[in-house]
C-alpha cells in the first residue's frame, strides 16, 4: 500500500513537507486532481483484499480483542485509502485536510461519554430490574 | 506549494505546512485556496454527514451496551443458506464488494472526466449507478428476508428488542443516501454525454455553467457513502 501512495504522492509530498522550499514550488497549483489509472486500480486492490480480510474475521469466528482489533484496524485502513486516494485529500491543502479530518475526531469524546452512560443504565437496569426481564 | 486566488485574480506563492494553516485561516481572505467554492461546501456537507451517521453509530453503541438481553449474533441472523450450508454474512460481504466497486469506476469517470474523455466517463457514470442500483436492490432484499423472519423496530426473535430499531435506523439512511447518489449520477452522466461541460450549457437549477469538476464533486459524495459502509459493516456487522 505504501508503494501505491507513495507513487502518486512523492512530487506533492515533497513540497509539503518543506516549509521553507515553498517559493520554489510554486510552479504549479494542483487545480485538477488528475492521476494515474493504476493508482486507483492499485487501491481498489487493496480495498478488495482489505474487506476480504475483515469478512474472514467473521467467517474464522475470531473473538475477543483480537476480533475487535483486527476490525478496526481493517476499517482504519480502508477508511484511509478512500478519503486519501479516491477523495483526493492527500493532494488537498493542509487547510482544508485538517478542517475536514479532524472535528470527527471529536466524536470519540462523545464516544467516550457515552460509553460511561451506557455503563451506567446497564448498572441501574441490573440493580433495580434484576437479571431477569 | 499552492496559490492564492484573489479577487483580482493574481496570484501569490502562500506557505505550506503549519505555517500555512495558520496564515490561511487568520488573514481576510479566501481559506481554502485552491478549492473551488462547490468542492469546500460538498466537504463541508460531507462533514456534517459524518456527524449525523456518527451519532447513528453512537446510539445503536449505546443501546447495543446498555441492555440486559443477549446482542443478536449478526453473523447468523445475515447468513444465507447456499448450497445447503449457511455461509455467514455472504450478502453483506458481496454488497461490501459491490459499493467498493462501485466507487473504483467513480474514481475512474472523475479521471476521465478532466481528459474530456466524455464517453468514458459517462459510461463510468452509469456503471457505478448500475452497482449504486445492485447495493440498494441487495438491501431490500435483506430488509425483506428480516421482515418475513420477524424482526421488527420493536423486537425480534434472537434477542435485544433495540437490534431491529437500529439495523432499520442506520441501513436505511444509508440506503437512502446510495439512492439520492445513484440519482444524482444520472442526472450528472447525461450533463457529461450531451456535453453540456464543453458547451457551457447552463443547469436546469442553477442557471450556472458547469465544468468538469462536478464530476469530481459528485464522486465526494459517492466515496463518502462507500466510507459509511465501511463503519456501518464494521460496527454493525463484524462486532
């Protein structure tokens, strides 16, 4: 996967990894996000292999933590092949990037919160309901 | 590394990296320089999508830990019976491929698109509102087969009542959004057929001249509702 990115990446990353060269590369504005086929057929691959993975997590009937991890970590993986390659933001500004990406990072504190109110109610149904229905 | 527009159309060289975050936010101007005003408000509105599904994700976490009965296993109640044997979760596995496909020939029509490849991308176009199609045809037929079997917003058969109320809630908006999407490829695939991007034909709508980017602008939103899946198969399916 790194070498699918890294491809189409190299030239744009290189201007934005030095703040200082800026001047020089200011050649061209990427108005037109326009790359190669292959690039896309190289990560619909790997989306492919990718769900194939999580589906054999269900099929294998793995549990427990290494379940769960091994979901997630497919779905972090997929999720950040889509917005960077087919949605374009690994060649976007910064500006946008971050303005985009990072508020639904936010949700894991609601996440977070809401994990101690469930915690909560399952208490108070256990306490007051017994275990019955 | 990029531009800046301003009102007169000249352009200056702008700094990259944190630097460049800070100046483009603080001055009194255009933020995202190099975007188009229909590519920053389609992020914008996808951004608030992520928080309505988000929230969706949230609630179904909620009740999902906070009952006292058993979670129905989803791994059978989405298995198929093929071939006499139950294949657990095969329909939602092939639907998974179907959307993943269907935003690989979207990524590609956007491509073709700025090569003012119009055939192409138009044919594109449909494919992926073909397999848009397929995704939402595979969905009514999962949403039948759970109806016929008993489940309910109310309850089901195997277990925690709140399992129906929120399969119903977050694939239903979902499939909702893949159905507006396949629409809107429509409308957009026969823009670019009739050329209407070459010709500076203006929209029914808006009256304005579209440009090819729309085709890119489009495929946000096509991506998005793929990335969607990719939580919602996550979360509800494979937890």
């Amino acid at each position: 996967m790194a070498e699918a990115t890294a491809n189409g990446l190299g030239q744009h990353a290189l201007h934005a990894g030095h703040a200082h060269e800026a001047p020089a590369a200011v050649a061209h504005a990427d108005q037109h996000q326009e790359h190669p086929i292959k690039l896309y057929l190289v990560v619909w691959a790997w989306l492919f292999i990718l769900s194939t993975c999580s589906y054999l997590v269900d099929y294998f009937g793995l549990q427990g933590y290494l379940r769960w991890s091994l979901i997630l970590i497919f779905m972090i993986l997929k999720a950040g092949l889509i917005v960077a390659v087919f949605m374009h933001m690994a060649w976007e500004r910064l500006a946008l990037a971050y303005a985009i990406i990072l508020p639904p990072i936010l949700v894991l504190v609601f996440t977070t919160m809401m994990v101690f109110e469930a915690d909560y109610t399952l208490f108070t149904r256990l306490a007051f309901f017994g275990s019955g229905h | 590394m990029a531009e800046t527009l301003t009102h007169i159309g000249k352009t200056e060289p702008r700094p990259s990296g944190w630097q460049g975050i800070a100046a483009d936010w603080s001055s009194d101007q255009r933020a995202f320089k190099n975007v188009s005003w229909g590519k920053a408000m389609m992020w914008i509105f996808l951004l608030s999508d992520t928080f309505i599904f988000g929230c969706f994700l949230l609630s179904y976490m909620t009740a999902r830990m906070s009952t006292r009965v058993p979670w129905p296993n989803p791994s059978e109640v989405f298995a198929l019976r093929i071939g006499g044997s139950d294949i657990p979760l095969i329909l939602i596995a092939i639907m998974t491929f179907v959307l993943i496909s269907s935003s690989g020939t979207m990524a590609m029509a956007a491509n073709f698109g700025y090569r003012r490849d119009r055939r192409k991308t138009a044919i594109l176009m449909l494919l992926t509102a073909a397999l848009g199609a397929t995704f939402v045809g595979m969905q009514a037929f999962e949403w039948t087969k759970l109806i016929t079997e008993g489940v309910r917003p109310w309850g089901n058969p195997w277990g925690a009542a709140q399992f129906g109320s929120s399969f119903f809630m977050i694939t239903g908006f979902h499939g909702t959004h893949v159905t507006i999407g396949v629409i809107f490829l429509i409308i957009v695939a026969r823009k670019v057929w009739r050329g209407d991007f070459d010709t500076g034909r203006r929209g029914f709508f808006t009256s304005r001249t579209g440009r090819y980017e729309n085709v890119e602008i489009m495929g946000l939103y096509w991506h998005f509702v793929d990335l969607v899946w990719v939580f919602i198969f996550a979360f509800f399916y494979l937890w």
